[in-house]
C-alpha cells in the first residue's frame, strides 16, 4: 500500500482516537456507534462482499456475544472484556459447524437462510430462564462508554488490516475466485469450502467480540434489541454504499451513511425513515456498484485522458 | 497516481463528516432569562407506539399551562423531545443529545421499561434527576441508582384488583398468561402467592413471546384447563390477538382480564361489541376524583381535540410532580431537586404521588380496575373509587 | 390424544397455513418469475391492511369491497415500480440479486415511513366475522376460513395460468432464461412487468384479508416478509400448489408446538423449518423445479 494511503489512515485512526475523551457524552455515544457499524461492515464485507454470500444474519454472533457477555459478567464476575472475548471465541467456534451447514445454500436463499438463523436464535434467547428469557439481563450500572469506544476502536482497526490483507492474498484471490463462479473455481483446484468457512468465521467471531461491548454499554439486554436485524441492514447499506468487496467501501458507506441517519433522525423523526429508504434508493438507481468502485471509475477514466 | 487521489478522498469525506458531528456539538447558553428546558424522548414509532402521540401531548398541555401561570422559577419552559422508536440504544444516544448538545436543564423517563433501564443508566451518570411516568415494573428500580423515580402504579399492584373481585364472587381457578417481556412479567410474578392467600389456585401459567403470530394454540390450553377467570398480563396487540382467539374457540371465562392492553382507546374500536366485559388495569381514568383531574380533562379536550387516555395523564403527573419539586428547591440544582423527589407527597392527577426514598419505587398511587361496557370504560375497582360494580360473568360468545 | 383436539389443532393449523400462503403466494410470483427477493413484501401487505382498516373505522366500509380497488391500485403501483426502479438493475445476475434485495430494502424503509406518517404507530384491525362456526365440537374460525377459500382458490388459478395459457408459459421462460425467452419471441419486459404487478397485487388483496384476522400497524410488515419467504422456501420457488404446502405445513408445526411445546418454540418453528427445508430440500418439500 502506498505510503500516502497508509498515513492518512493512521491520522484517521488517530483522529478517533484521541477524541472522544475530550468530546462530550453524546459525542462519545456517536461515534461508538459510527465505529461499531463500520466494523461491523467490514465483517460482513468478508462473506458478502469478499466471498459472495450475502448474509442477512451476522447478527446471530453479535447477539451471542452480547448474551455470553452478560452472563459471564452476571455469574462470573469477570470484566466485561472478558466476557466479550469469550464471546468471541464461542462465536468462532459456532461459526465452523454453523458455515459447513448454511453455506451449502446459495444467493438469497443463504441469505434468507442466515436471516432466519437470527430469528432462531432471537427466539431461544427470548425462551430460556437461563438467558432471562424476555425480560432480558441487567448488568450492573455505571459502565464507561470510552472503554467500550477503545475496544470497538480496536477491533474496527483490526477488521480493516484485515481486510487489506485479504484484499492482496492467495486467500482474497480464492474467495473472489468462488465469488465469481465457484463451480469453475473448484475445478481449478481451489478448496471453497474451506476458503469460504474460513470467511464466515472472520465475518462471525468480530460481531461476537463486538456484541459484548454492546451489552456493557447499554447495561441491558434482551432478546429484541440484542438480535435486532438493524444490525444487518445498517452493515448491507454501508458496506452496498461504499463498494461492496472493496477495501474502502465500508468505511466511506459508513461515515457517511451514520452521518446522515443521525440527522434526519433527530431533526425528522417521522420523515426520517422515507428520506433513509428514498436516499438507499435513488443511490443504488445511480451508483450500483457503491461510491467506492464509481470514484475510482472516474479516476481511471480522467488519468486515461490526461 | 490514482491511490493519492483516492486516500485524500477519503480522508477529506472522513474529515468532513466528523468535524460536522463535533461542529455541531454547541455551545452553552447563559443561563439567566432563559427558559427552562425539558427534555425527554417518546416511543412514537416502534412497538409500544400507540401510547406516544398521548403520551406528548400530556407533557405539551402541562408545560403551556405552567407558562401562562408565569413559567417555572420565573423562566417560560420549554420542551424538547426526540422520537427514540421504541429501541433502547437510541434512547441513551437520545437523552445524552439532549444532556450534552442541546444542554436541557431538565429531563422525564422514556416509555418502555426496556429502553429506561439503559437511560436511567446516563441519568445517573450525569447525576440528573429523572421521574419515569410510564414504568410500572420495579426491576430498573432496583439496582441500586438515586437518580430514578417511578411515576406510576407498581406492577406487582396491577393484578389484586381482578384477583380481589373474583375472590368476591367465590371464583377459584385461574388461567395466567401475558407477554414474556419485563413488564408482565412482573405483573404476574406475584400471582401464585396471592391466589394462595385468597384461597384460590393458579391451574395455568404460560406465557407467550412478544410479537407472537397466533394465540389459538394458548387459548385451546386455557381452554382445557377450565380456569373460572383468565388474567392476562398484555399489551393491545397482544390483548386484542387473545381476545379473538378466545371467541375463535368459544371460551368464555367467568371474569377476563388482559391487562393493559384493554385501557387503550382503540381496544374498544377494534374489538366492537366483543371488548364489553373485558377488564383491564388502567393508572387512571377521565372520571378519577383526583386533584385537577376534570379540568385537566377538559383543558386537554379543548386543546388537543380529543379526551386524554392514561398515558396523557400520567405524563401530566410527572411534570406536576416535577415542576413542584423544583419550586421546593428553590433552583435548578439538580441535587436538591433529586431530594425533593425522593421525598415530597403531592396530589396529582394521578393521585397521591409518593415514593420509597430509598429506591424511587411508587407508593401512593394506586391502580384501577376498568371495565368494557357499550364502548365506555367504567371504574369497576377499588371500591372507594368505582363508578359502577363489576359486570360479571362474562357474557357468553353467543349472546353478543 | 383426543381426537376432538387433535382435530381442533389440525384445523387451527391449517386456517393459519391458509394465511400465511396468501401472503406468501404474491412474494412466490415475483420471487419465483423475477429471482427478486423483495424485501417490501410486507410493507405492500400491511400498507393494504393499514387501508382497509382505516376505511372500516372511518366509514364502516367492509374489507371484502376495498379488496378489488387495492388489487387494483397495487397491480399499477406495482407495475411503475418495476417501469422505472427495478428495470434499471444491472443486467449481471450476482449484482442484480444484491442490488434488488438492497433496493427492496429502501423501498421497504421508505414505506415503513410513509406508514408512520399516514396511519402513526397505532395498531389496527377490523372487527368484522370475528366469530367462528362450529362443527361439532370444533370451532372454525370464519376470518381465517375465508382466507384459507381464498388463498386454495388463488393457488390453483395461478397454476392454471402458468401450465395452460400463453402468458404462463411466458412466465416460465422467463424464469428460467431471460436470453432463451428473448429468443423465443417473448416480450420479457413486460412479461417481468406483468409478474411484478400480479405479486404486488396479490400482496394487496391478502392484506385487505389479513386487516380482519391480525392486528397490525406500518412496523409489522418485516414479519410478513419473513414468514412469507419460510413459506415459499418450504414450498418451492415459483411452485403455488407448494406453496399451499408450504404454509400448511407451517400452519400445522405452530399449531401443534404451540399446543404440546410452548408458544415460545412456536413462534421458532418456521424458522427451523425454513432452515432444515433450505438445508435438506433446496428445490423445496415437493421437490419440484420451478414451474
């Protein structure tokens, strides 16, 4: 990567970094937000847009970590960020067994497919006693959003290296390479199902390290909003946005799309959700293949003439 | 060099959209010949929704009425709400826009039990006081925060009233059930002990998940269990879903009560003739013999079209209870105004508003029990307060 | 196990299949001719049901005589949508599918909204044939019936259409290979036209049923959607008499878990469903090709 591109993200990051403990409240619960959902789309950047296989379902590990999460910090009374590694790696090691099922389906029936694997586990956590079933959990009070804010930070960072990463190796290769026709790529020898197994559990264990943060910021879960398919779309608009299977795309949908949806909804609360959908809308109608792509496009084509 | 392009894109559009966010973090006002600012946010999307339009105008009728009487500590009040769709991490980022950016002086609970238990959580934080008129359930209340008071009946109240009638008219078995979400929970916790001191037994109870397709599958159970009353710990889309059922499968207890979901106006709208002797627990009612109430009645019809419904009222109560409790204090100073709530007794349109000092729980406000009849509500519970007598049994399907 | 109730059970199940197969069988016209996965479903459903119930609370007006005019509305409605939205997609069929599942996700946003600002967030229903007529010791409820009548009725016309009229086999040709169906002579727009508008029609005269069983407000349609694309996935893409299956099947699973489990794994029974089906049985229960 070039140098240049690689100091402007470092004062982006840093930009964020050093912030918030100087912004207020609001502020800080903003740009959680705004970092949560990026990451988030980075995430599911990898099985979506890297792999092609939309998924409307990441939100199944996110609610599990936020669950694990809670429980851990309830009954064990260990740190939250603890809790919220364990989270983690109980959703990497669910997303194995859970890959090898549902990415046997393709297109919009693994999309669906994860879509109703949300739902399944909406409703377990909403039928257990364990989980506290509908009345959800509280955690104790007091939490600290810049803790929270650091760990999202984090682990957004990580996602994004590891997506450059991808977007150069032998393993991106493959997965575009089965994205593109996998019938074709396996004939030539390449390993799709461990390719794209392997990117559904990048695309499971971040949303599972993420959940847990969600819940100590929040001090209390419960099945609707800790499996709520915001989530998915909020990650699907960005990532669509921005480019999706790009190395960028996420971040630019991302700013951008929180941005906007911050202020309509404050200013326009009534109004808000037609702009939302109307702006989803007329973008896809003129940049379908998100701003990212489309920039570079007319890049490429003003260097071509120069 | 068609990367340098792209990075200093990328970082100008970065740059732009967070400099617009910390932009618009304002600043603050003096203070002297402001007004006063309240801030709240209201559930008028999302699943509780029906309440919120009411729930508004309560607060709205309130704060013109204060300001024609020359405003609060001789400022004019102002509101500033912001819709948070019923979710709770909107909310917080809500209630703290209001605390940090729109620097509100003041601030009133959320709808919901679920979306208050995470903002109670910023309350505290910001050492804000913060009276909860809409949260009947106890558990928010419970761990251990000062900053949070409950403005409405107790949840664990709501269901002796049903329980006391049916004692009184030698029923024995009951049927539970209600939405499996924190609030009816709470309703019917306390069932199974209190049926045992009236000397009734419980011979069901399930719950039902929140945003159920069918209840044909409970009714059919109630059904078997021959239970003489039903007391159902529900919403109105849930109240009304179950109420049909249970025509659906001709099961016609002696008493039936659905809990919340009854009180809302358009229970009777969507149900017709079939709502008559369905009985719910309402915080109030337009006839209630509490301090201001019939003017408040009026006063709202007059201004806003329509009669008010109980969240109106109990968002109206909140501000009383508020506003008083600021002229006590003196001032602004949201310590001693935190004091006062713990601890002033005041009339309301409610009732007699007091809570626990220790935990904020409500106290002097007691629950009605109201029942359908022709498309009316009537008191029917407790007895120093009732309009007419219950109505029951429940009339059978067949005969409507 | 009494009979009496297994009875009561079975029949409950399959009113509410009958149900979930009206909604069901809009989205299967569309998804199965146009491989669009159409995320507004619901909002078109419940925007019909939010219609007739304001219609019956303001002027008493019955559901049944706002069906035509909502099966029409909906039909041109839905026709300008795929004019001037849809049509417009990228003719590669990887970005199409991802681009129209985006695109039916705005839409559906924009009409949640334009529900919210139309109807608020107040619940509604119509309170009309709430009674049910009992056969024996069984109880039918009359809604549900009628909806049951009139999804079995729409089922088989649709696969009439498809297998024995000229615009069917369009249809099919269409689904199956736009290039073939161009080859053959077919006007594929407006055959993909004609689809959209049936599906999105269909959609509408369900919700003017669906107003008098289920109470309903701008937010509820994502559960249509959900439950409709389990329907279809147990039943088959573009299979209508599967999807009458399909949503018994669902009907009879809630029903009966409902009873012997909980509620609670009830309202999880589609989902699996929709999962072991997509897992086990791609092509569906009846494991038949598309039409």
């Amino acid at each position: 990567m070039k140098r240049a591109t690689v100091a402007g993200f470092v004062l982006v990051v840093a930009a964020l970094a050093l912030i918030p403990p100087f912004a207020s409240g609001y502020v800080r619960s903003l740009l959680y937000i705004t970092v949560l959902d990026v990451a988030l789309a980075y995430a599911w950047n990898v099985i979506s847009g890297y792999a092609g296989y939309l998924s409307f379902g990441q939100v199944t590990f996110f609610g599990l970590g936020a669950y694990t999460t809670a429980l851990v910090v309830i009954h064990g009374h260990v740190a939250w960020w603890e809790g919220a590694l364990l989270g983690g790696a109980l959703s990497a090691l669910l997303a194995v067994p859970l890959g090898y099922l549902m990415l046997r389906l393709r297109g919009a029936y693994f999309a669906l497919g994860m879509l109703g694997l949300a739902q399944t586990f909406q409703v377990i956590a909403n039928a257990s006693g364990f989980s506290g079933g509908g009345s959800g959990l509280f955690l104790p009070p007091g939490s600290n959003t810049l803790a929270v804010y650091y760990w999202t930070l984090a682990i957004a960072v990580l996602t994004f290296v590891a997506t450059v990463f991808i977007d150069r190796s032998a393993f991106g290769l493959r997965l575009q390479a089965l994205r593109e026709d996998e019938q074709v790529a396996s004939t030539l020898g390449v390993d799709v199902t461990t390719a794209k197994v392997m990117a559904f559990v990048i695309s499971a264990i971040v949303p599972g390290l993420l959940g847990g943060g969600y819940a100590w910021y929040l001090t209390y879960i419960e099945p609707v909003s800790a499996f709520a398919t915001r989530f998915d779309l909020q990650a699907v608009a960005m990532t669509i946005l921005g480019g999706i299977g790009t190395v960028w795309g996420p971040l630019i949908g991302g700013v951008l799309m929180s941005q906007v949806s911050e202020t309509l909804a404050a200013q326009f609360p009534q109004t808000y959700l037609m702009i939302f959908g109307g702006l989803v809308v007329v973008l896809l109608l003129f940049l379908p293949r998100g701003i990212v792509p489309a920039v570079s496009a007319a890049l490429a084509r003003r260097r071509a003439r120069a | 060099m068609k990367r340098n392009d792209l990075v200093r894109l990328t970082a100008a559009v970065v740059a732009a959209a967070f400099t617009a966010v910390l932009g618009s973090a304002g600043v603050p006002a003096t203070a002297q010949g402001k007004p006063i600012v309240i801030g709240a946010s209201i559930s008028e999307t999302g699943a509780y929704a029906d309440s919120g339009k009411y729930a508004l105008q309560g607060y709205q009728l309130w704060v013109q009425q204060q300001n024609a009487k020359g405003g609060l500590l001789g400022r004019k009040i102002e509101l500033k709400t912001y819709d948070d769709a019923s979710d709770p991490a909107t909310a917080v980022r809500l209630y703290q826009r209001l605390i940090d950016q729109d620097h509100v002086d003041l601030i009133v609970g959320p709808y919901s039990s679920a979306v208050t238990a995470s903002v109670a959580n910023v309350a505290q934080q910001h050492h804000m006081p913060m009276i909860s008129p809409e949260v009947a359930s106890t558990a928010p209340f419970e761990r251990g925060l000062t900053e949070i008071f409950q403005g409405i009946q107790v949840a664990a109240d709501y269901v002796s009233g049903p329980m006391e009638i049916a004692k009184e008219h030698g029923y024995k078995t009951i049927a539970v059930t209600g939405e499996d979400t924190l609030f009816p929970r709470s309703v019917v916790a306390g069932v199974e002990d209190q049926a045992k001191k009236l000397g009734m037994t419980v011979v069901f109870n399930q719950l039902y998940p929140h945003n159920a397709s069918d209840y044909s599958a409970i009714v059919q159970k109630m059904k078997e269990a021959n239970p003489d009353i039903v007391l159902s710990a529900s919403y109105l889309p849930d109240s009304v879903g179950l109420l049909r059922a249970m025509k659906q499968a001709n099961f016609a207890p002696k008493l039936v009560y659905l809990g919340v979901g009854p009180t809302e106006l358009s229970f009777g709208t969507q149900n017709g003739k079939d709502a008559d002797g369905v009985m719910g627990t309402g915080n109030w009612s337009a006839e209630l013999k509490t301090q201001g109430n019939a003017d408040f009645v009026k006063a709202f019809e007059a201004t806003f079209g329509r009669p008010p419904d109980y969240h109106a009222a109990s968002n109206y109560a909140a501000l009383e209870v508020l506003g008083e409790a600021v002229k006590r204090a003196g001032s602004l100073d949201l310590d001693k105004i935190r004091d006062q709530l713990a601890t002033l007794t005041m009339p309301t349109v409610m009732g007699s508003y007091r809570v626990d000092p220790k935990t904020g729980i409500q106290q002097g406000y007691r629950s009605l029990v109201l029942q359908w009849e022709n498309g009316k509500q009537y008191v029917v519970y407790p007895k120093q307060l009732a309009q007419r007598a219950p109505n029951v049994p429940f009339a059978a399907w067949a005969s409507r | 196990m009494h009979p009496v109730l297994i009875g009561q059970l079975t029949v409950d199940g399959l009113l509410l299949g009958g149900i979930y197969a009206l909604s069901a069988l809009g989205l299967n016209v569309i998804f199965g001719v146009m491989r669009i996965v159409n995320l507004a479903h619901g909002e078109f459903v419940i925007g019909a049901a939010l219609f007739a119930a304001v219609l019956f609370e303001r002027w008493h007006i019955n559901p049944f005589i706002v069906l035509p005019f909502a099966f029409a509305a909906a039909f041109g409605g839905g026709a300008l949508i795929q004019r001037f939205l849809l049509r417009r997609l990228p003719e590669d069929l990887a970005a199409a599918e991802t681009t129209s599942l985006l695109l039916t996700f705005g839409i559906s946003y924009f009409l949640v909204g334009a529900g919210l600002a139309i109807f608020s967030g107040n619940f509604r229903s119509v309170p009309f044939l709430t009674g049910a007529w009992a056969l024996g010791a069984i109880s039918i409820a009359q809604t549900r019936f009628v909806a049951f009548v009139t999804s079995s009725i729409l089922a088989l016309l649709l696969a009439l259409l498809l297998r024995y009229t000229a615009l069917g086999r369009s249809l099919r040709a269409t689904s199956q290979s736009i290039e073939g169906a161009l080859a053959c002579g077919v006007d594929v727009e407006r055959v993909r036209t004609f689809a959209f508008a049936l599906g999105t029609g269909i959609a509408a005269a369900s919700g003017c049923l669906l107003s008098l069983i289920f109470t309903v407000n701008p937010e509820t349609g994502a559960n249509v959607t959900l439950a409709s694309f389990a329907v279809i996935a147990l039943g088959g893409l573009g299979d209508y008499v599967g999807t009458l299956v399909g949503a018994a099947i669902i009907g009879l699973a809630i029903s009966f878990t409902g009873y012997y489990a909980s509620a609670q794994v009830a309202q999880a029974a589609p989902y699996v469903l929709f999962i072991l089906v997509l897992l086990l049985r791609p092509s569906g229960l009846l494991g038949r090709r598309a039409a």
